[in-house]
C-alpha cells in the first residue's frame, strides 16, 4: 500500500510541475509579447484584426497556443490515477 501511495504522490508531484511550467511559460509569452511590442509609441502600433500587434499575440494568440499545449501536455504527460480505496476493497 505504501508503495503504490508513494507512486501516486510522485506522479501528482510531476504532475504538478508540469502546470507550473505551463503557467511560467504562459507569463514569458505575454510579458515578452505584451511588454516587448507594446513598449513602442502608440502611434507605431500595427494592427492585426482592429487589434494592436501586441495585444493580438500575447492575448489572442497566446491562448490559443496555451489551449493547444495544455491539451498536448494532458494527452502525453499525464496519467490517470484511480482514487478507489482498494484497501477498503480487499477487507
């Protein structure tokens, strides 16, 4: 019993990491984008869609590119893990 609890802690523990790696990812994105273009003068802006560069990558682009990693992180990295007590099975 312990082991397979050990096996689990260690799998939310990756787990776990991975979503912090997403979500510091997600922030160099939209601060690079958001700080990185929009620091021009306004009047230097390009408009992408009626929105300035800035804004269209780091908010409109950078969550579909999220969507799209999260999805790709949960189909590849993740496991699903049973939360039955088999111990309260076995008795």
């Amino acid at each position: 019993m312990q082991n397979k609890k050990h096996n689990v802690n260690k799998v939310a523990n990756r787990e776990a990491l991975i979503g912090v790696g997403l979500v510091i990812f997600n922030f160099v994105w939209w601060y690079g984008f958001a700080y990185g273009l929009g620091s021009k003068d306004p009047e230097e802006y390009k408009y992408i869609v009626g929105l300035p560069d800035w804004f269209f990558y780091s908010c409109v682009i950078g969550l579909i590119v999220m969507i799209v990693l999260v999805i790709v992180v949960i189909k590849v990295f993740f496991v699903e893990i049973p939360f039955d007590d088999e111990e309260g099975e076995e008795k």
